[in-house]
C-alpha cells in the first residue's frame, strides 16, 4: 500500500501517460523486481531447491489470488516451484510430487470447484494407494454459514492422508475473509520449509568438552540452563547468528524397554531404528490409528480403546498393549513413527575466539503431561551429554541474523533467557575485530541473583568498554514484575536517539510474547518520542536496511 502522496503521484502519472510508456513502466518494474528475486536467492543460498507445487480450485477467483499471492512469495526463495490450476492438472503426476501446497474454495453445499471435480475424483478412486512420497497440506475457502463449510478441502484432506500422503501442516479453514487466517497457515508453511532448508544433508560430527549447568543456584531441580561446549574438525566454520541443527537420539534403556516387552533381540536392527531414526515420543495419530487396528485384528479384541487425545509414547502403548507381530511386520509399523527432526540452537561462541569449539546455551524444557513431567525431546539429550560423547549435528547459516558489515555502527542487542547465545557469539566477534561501533545489551530473565546468564562475561565486557550500556530486567526480583519491554520504555529517549542514528536492533527469544511485546514498544517508542506519523513505515525501513532483525522461536 502506497502512502497517500505517494499514491497521488502515482495515479497522476499513469494517466497523463500513453499505454506504450505504461507497457515501458511494467517492463521497467518487472525487471527490477525479477533481478531483486535473484539477489535474494543468491543470498539465500543455504536453502535447497525444492520441488514445491502449488495447485488450486477455485469458484469465485480468490482460491486462484491466494494461490497467485503464495507463489509470489514462495519464488523468492525457491525456484523450483510450480502454480498449476486442478482444471490443467495431471492427476497422475500426484505420484512424482514431493510437495503439494493445496488451495480449494467449496462449491455448492460441500462439494469441490468444477475445476477440481477431476482430481477429487482421481483420488477417490481405490486403485490410488501408496503415496508415501506426498508431504502436502490443504488450504480451504469457504462460508461458515453453509453447514459443509470447506467440506471439499477437509475431503482432499483426509483422503490424501488415507492413502499414505504426510501433512505438513494440519488441514486449515478459511471464513469469507480469508487474508488474515490464510497467513497464519502460509507462516506455518514457510516454517516448515525453513527446516528443511538447513542443510541436513551436511551431518557433521563433535565431541562434547564440556557441559555444565549455568544456574546452579536455582531451587526448581527442572529448571536448568546448560552451556555446551563441542569440539570440531578444522574445516567446520561458522558466523555469528548462525545456529546448529542437532539430532538427538534415543536413550537406549528407554529403547531396550520396548524390545523386551515386544520380545525382539535387543542386537536386531530395530534397536537402530528405534534409537537413531524414529521419534518414540509425541507418537501420531495415524501411528496410533495404525496400532490399535493391528492390536484388533490380531487379538480379535474389538472393545480395545485408548484416548487419542491423550500424548502418548512408544512405551506407554506398548505397556498398555502389548503387540505380538514378527520382526517384519513390527519394522513395518515402525516405519510409520514420525522420523527425528533436528532442532536449532543458537551458536554462543565466536569462530575467530573459539576456533575449533561449538558453544551452544540450552534450556531444559520441561512439561507436566498427564501427571507426569516430560522433558523436552532434544533439550533433555543435550543435557545428559558428558564429557567425551559424540554428537551429530550441522551448521545453519542464518544469513538473516548478521552483524553489520561496517563495524562502526552502533548495534542494540534485545535477549531474554537464552537469547543471550548469539549475542554472546556478536560481542565476542566485536571485541575480536575491535569493532568501533557502540554495543547496548538488554537482557531479561526471572531472578538475577540465579538467571544472570554468562554475568562474569558481561561484566567483564561492560569494564573493557565492549559494550558501552548493560539494562537489565528481573521479572521476579521485586513484587511488581518488570519486563525487557518496560527497561526498553525507560529509556525510549536514548533508545529512539540510537535507531533515529543508523543503529541496528537485535531481538532473540521466544516468539510469544515477548517478541511481540518488544515490537510493539519500540512501535510506541518511534511514535511518542520520535514523533514519527507513520512508526510502522519507520520499522519497515529499518527492515528494509537490515537494521531491525529477529532471531524467534
């Protein structure tokens, strides 16, 4: 959207030209816009090239614009990625497709587009089976004031699943006005994306130095903060933001447990399986669908039930139910638990000061689940690493996260928990490089006595001059809670001083809310001491420039 004045030189210009100088102007802005899209791939190089395709039904035409939108988006990133509408598509194609982005308005009470009548009919058919290839998710428009709202989408939904297809996001509806919810579903994509982008092909190989535990002092016995030290081979090189991708793996007690209640030979390959390839958490709802109707047809026991909404693990089903099937048929069932996914971490170290070391600051994520205290998947193998162990990991390279090239710019560095870690990994490269550019930390977290992440560091740093401003918020330290937000509000002239002056902003840490409380002061900041009319626009800019930039998760 073009700001008004903006807007009236435009419509001013377009109608005092000819159609031939509106033909030049297109070609002009197309172009500009085809070389932008280049650069921007060129910078994103760490990502694949995916095969996406992206196919859509549409009644009305906002099925085909949302679709036309998406691509859009999607093509800055990926070249390798097609816009088809179901009318042209060739059904028997669904075979060869290992990414499929469905977007399908609702016909009639219930019924598909015209234009998808084909396809839906294609794959409805019973010969169609065996799609274990297809990771796909549908998106579907519709009226919620008809009794079948986007009953076509949730139809291509679920058939899709039945014959072997894997969502990548959950099956989404969309009401009259669409934009708002149709954007939470494409993040959700692009996140998805995101994961497989980092490389994971490259597995690399470390050795832990050293774990310890950054918050001895805390009483809650869970609620531990680990920083993690991993050696590497001389080739392996990182920047500050960048983050590594980790595979955890399974506890082979944990493991052997299943085995001997299944009673297979703990030296048999599932053991590997089960350990080195499978998530034997969180299990899936079409895991479990998969094993109940086993259990059922092999004990002939129909009143067989368990709670689907229920978390459940692999030793708690198999506990529950124990299944007698042979070494090939339970491989098989194996084989439908959902594979271990990598998790990012943050690097906290600097590759110029640390050469040859990986430091990474992780929390112990803890969950109450049916009475019972989880552990996090990942964070809960880091933490039982000891000195001496391998671990398989590779590096993301966040080209998105980067300190400024000129390293006389001023940089404010905005981290709560362990969103310290890559700031740790900017100010060791500062101090490195002996950069000349002001450093302003803001850090938060709940008691400072027990939460003061790498304090000796930063103390260390504020004498040195490294970094010229510590604000620091204890949410728990005192009665009322004080928040990174309310340190930031405290100093909005200063802070508005820096940013008015070419500073870049740094946010790191959780997405909800904290992120999101910190946009919104800074949003206050620009508007009440900058007196800015349109404080968005200013934060766009900065965008723009690389100069407001997020590390969330």
């Amino acid at each position: 959207m073009l700001l008004e004045k903006s807007q009236k030189i435009f419509i001013d210009l377009i109608e005092k030209s000819s159609i031939e100088e509106i033909i030049w102007m297109y070609g002009y802005i197309y172009g500009m816009l085809y070389n932008s899209n280049k650069l921007i791939y060129k910078k994103n190089k760490n990502y694949k090239d995916l095969p996406i395709t992206i196919v859509y039904g549409t009644v009305t035409g906002n099925a085909k614009e949302l679709a036309l939108c998406i691509y859009k988006k999607l093509i800055i990133l990926y070249k390798n990625i097609k816009l088809i509408n179901l009318e042209k598509y060739k059904n028997h194609q669904l075979y060869n497709e290992k990414y499929l982005l469905i977007i399908i308005s609702t016909h009639g009470d219930g019924d598909p587009p015209k234009t998808a009548t084909n396809f839906f009919n294609f794959i409805h058919e019973k010969r169609l089976n065996n799609l274990k290839n297809l990771k796909y998710s549908v998106l579907a428009l519709g009226d919620k004031s008809y009794s079948q709202f986007c009953k076509a989408g949730y139809d291509i939904d679920k058939r899709l699943k039945e014959i072997g297809g894997s969502r990548i996001v959950n099956f989404h509806r969309c009401d009259v006005y669409y934009k708002k919810d149709s954007n939470k579903w494409f993040v959700k994509i692009l996140d998805f994306f995101k994961k497989i982008n980092i490389n994971s092909d490259n597995k690399l190989c470390g050795k832990i130095l050293k774990n310890i535990i950054l918050n001895k002092k805390s009483k809650d016995k869970n609620r531990k903060i680990h920083h993690i030290e991993i050696s590497i081979q001389n080739s392996i090189k990182y920047f500050p933001g960048d983050s590594i991708g980790v595979y955890p793996t399974n506890s082979s007690e944990e493991v052997n447990d299943i085995l001997n209640i299944l009673k297979i030979n703990k030296n048999d390959e599932i053991f590997y399986i089960l350990k080195k390839e499978k998530n034997i958490f969180n299990l899936s709802k079409n895991f479990l669908e998969e094993y109940i109707f086993l259990y059922k047809k092999l004990e002939k026991n129909k009143d067989i039930f368990i709670d689907l909404k229920k978390k459940w693990s692999l030793i708690d089903i198999v506990n529950k139910i124990p299944i007698k099937l042979d070494k090939y048929s339970l491989k098989k069932l194996f084989s439908k638990l959902d594979e271990i996914k990598p998790r990012l971490y943050s690097i906290s170290s600097s590759y110029k000061v640390h050469f040859n070391v990986i430091h990474i600051t992780v929390a112990l994520n803890y969950f109450n689940i049916n009475g019972k205290i989880k552990y996090g998947y990942c964070s809960n193998f880091l933490s039982n690493l000891k000195i001496g162990d391998k671990l398989s990991f590779f590096i993301y390279k966040n080209n998105s996260f980067r300190l400024p090239k000129n390293k006389s710019k001023n940089i404010i560095l905005i981290g709560t928990g362990t969103g310290i870690a890559p700031f740790r990994s900017f100010l060791y490269e500062r101090e490195y490089y002996k950069s000349s550019g002001k450093n302003w930390l803001f850090f938060g977290n709940q008691y400072e006595y027990i939460d003061f992440l790498y304090n000796e560091e930063i103390k260390n740093w504020e004498i040195k001059g490294i970094i010229n401003k510590v604000s620091l918020a204890f949410s728990r330290d005192q009665n009322k809670k004080i928040y990174i937000q309310d340190i930031i509000w405290e100093n909005r002239i200063e802070f508005f001083y820096w940013i008015k002056n070419g500073a870049y902003v740094y946010i790191c840490g959780k997405k909800d809310t904290m992120s999101i409380d910190i946009d919104n002061i800074i949003l206050k900041i620009i508007e009440n001491v900058g007196k800015e009319k349109y404080p968005l626009l200013f934060i766009d800019n900065m965008k723009k420039n690389s100069r407001y930039l997020k590390d969330v998760y």
